[in-house]
C-alpha cells in the first residue's frame, strides 16, 4: 500500500513539472514594440576625407642632396620666393666656377680667333670651331646657374608655413615633400567617395562633416568640385567639399561626410533595428507575431522608409532578435503596447 502511494505520488509530481515546463515555454515572450512614425528620410552617400586649406602648395626638394639649412617658421607668414631651407650646393658651385673659367678661356680663344681670321691665318672652319666652344661653354654655365637654384627651397606663394619636415644634416630625397604653405583659410574637405556611389553625387549637394575631436557636432558643407578621373585601384573619386559657415576644424583633420543625396519629408519610418531584409514582425490581435513583406525606400542608418506593406498604426517589434518568428506568442513589454513601447 505505501509502494502503491509513493508510486502515486511521483506521478503526480512528474505531470506537475510536466506541465509547469509547458506553461513556462507557452507563455508569451515580452518584447519592445514601436509604432510607424512620420518623419524626414535621408539617403546619403558616405565618405572618408582629411580638411585641408583651399589654396596651399608643396615644397618639395628635386635633388638628393644634405640639408645646411632649414627655417623655423611654423606658423609664420611668407610672401612668394621667401628662402625656406637650402641644400649642400658645395659641388654645384665648383662645377659652376669651372665653366665659369672654361667661358673665360672660350671667349679668349675666340678673340684670338677673329684676329686670325682677318689675316687669313686660320680658315673659317677653324674659327666656326671657337665660335661653337665658346657658345657651348656660355649655354653649359647657363644651365648650372640656373641649377643652382634647386638647391634653395622657396615659399611657392604667399601664406602661412603650414608645416615644416626635415632637419639639418638628413638627406633630402626627390620629391619628399619639406614645407606646406598656404592660407589656413578658408577651408575645405577632400573626400574619397565609392565608384558605386559616385553616380549619386552633384555638385550643391549638402552635407554633414564629423571629426573625432568635435564628438556629437556636425558641420554643413556643399559638394563644391568632383574630380572627373577616379583613382582605379582604390575605386574612388575625389570629391571637394566647402563650408558656408567657417567650422573650428584644424587642418590634416580626419572626418566622415554625409553627402544627403535624397531627401523625403513626412515619410513613415521604422527603426533599422526591427528590419530583416525587407520585414519586420508585428503583434497582431491574437497576441501572436507575424511577418509583413514591406516595400522599402531609403534605408538610413537608424531608421527605414516605408514605402508599402504597413499599417501606420502597426504595432512593430522594434528589435527583430534570434528566436523571434511568425507565429510565436508574444506581449508588449513591461506591459506596454503599441507606441508605448517604442525605444
């Protein structure tokens, strides 16, 4: 009799826990749910660039010669020729003062040349010969002297010393780059926008610019100039943008631009986070969830337009997570329902 009763007893324990473990995985899952709101869609087109001066200019070395000098002047204002830096022209010189002294000897000879000449001394030939020394010798040091000139390194223009690179005693290279000068006003920002996303951009198209040092702000710019050419192996085109209003950005600032390419005004919205694909899940009357196919516009980076296959008073699961499918029974959040449990 007491088998029989313990016997009893645990299976009445084990439907118990049966059922409580059909209840647990019956019961509705609680999610957040979001309403369609009325709002402005922006289509963008994104980019990276670096803020740069709108007129500057490199000052680069075109020989490989030791630096001898090189001013401290970041920071400062030059005019146009200002001696920047010089190279180590010692061999230049010597080699100038040699043809110097070749030019003297030419043009001595060819004096003596013509003398001979007039006396029938020498043939034309001959003197057609000193004549061509001569002129060779005066073309030679010509050439040096204006060589010379690569071995000083000048403001280009009129500005500011933007940055200076280099130290006396390195080596410059051919084309390494030593001063940038330029006015630091106004400024610009030089994109590189996607060959895919080229075809989008106008120029008077408006944009936003974000740097890392200004967190949280935006600065309107225009789509001022595209280049014509894009770079093949990046697959990009460069893209210069301008500000209507002076922005506190420093120059060589890195930055992310928005070209808004598109805008919607009053277009339904649903957030990005309650999309997969083209659907979203809804909580219909019966408590349960089901999948809406949805026509969608422009796909922003919060939010998506609807275009069509929503109900505006539609009340949309705000995160479509893993383990949310059509037909599960579902509940608002906390209790809350429709609007009320948007984020």
């Amino acid at each position: 009799m007491k088998r029989f009763a313990l016997f009893f007893l645990l299976i009445v324990l084990a439907a118990a826990g049966a059922g409580a473990l059909w209840w647990w995985s019956a019961r509705p899952v609680a999610v957040a749910l979001v309403s369609p709101q009325s709002g402005r869609a922006a289509d963008v087109v994104y980019a990276t660039g670096v803020v740069e001066p709108e007129r500057w200019a490199k000052v680069t070395s075109v020989l490989r010669e030791r630096i001898i000098e090189m001013c401290a002047c970041e920071g400062e204002t030059v005019t146009q020729g200002t001696v920047l830096g010089r190279l180590d022209a010692s061999d230049a010189r010597a080699t100038a003062a040699e043809l110097e002294a070749r030019v003297q000897l030419s043009k001595q000879n060819l004096e003596r040349a013509v003398g001979l000449l007039e006396r029938r001394v020498i043939s034309q030939r001959a003197f057609e010969q000193a004549e061509n020394d001569h002129s060779r010798a005066v073309a030679l040091l010509a050439a040096q002297t204006a060589r010379l000139s690569d071995y000083e390194l000048s403001a280009p223009m009129d500005g500011q010393v933007l940055r200076r690179d280099g130290e006396v005693g390195e080596v410059a290279e051919p084309g390494a780059v030593l001063f940038w000068v330029g006015k630091p006003r106004p400024l610009r920002v030089v994109a590189d926008v996607n060959e895919e996303d080229i075809p989008l951009v106008r120029t008077g198209q408006k944009a936003l610019v974000h740097a890392d040092a200004f967190p949280g702000r935006s600065f309107d710019a225009v789509v001022d100039q595209i280049t014509p050419k894009g770079d093949p192996v990046l697959k990009t085109y460069r893209v210069y943008l301008t500000f209507s209003d002076p922005p506190p950005l420093m120059i060589g600032m890195t930055s992310d631009v928005n070209i808004v390419v598109k805008v919607v005004e009053d277009a339904m919205l649903v957030p990005l986070s309650a999309v997969d694909g083209n659907r979203v899940l809804v909580l219909g009357a019966d408590g349960r969830l089901a999948a809406r196919a949805l026509d969608i516009g422009i796909r922003g980076t919060e939010t998506v337009q609807v275009l069509d296959g929503l109900a505006s008073d539609a009340r949309v699961v705000a995160v479509w997570r893993d383990g949310l499918e059509p037909g599960l029974a579902a509940r608002p959040l906390a209790g809350a329902d429709g609007a009320e449990g948007a984020q």
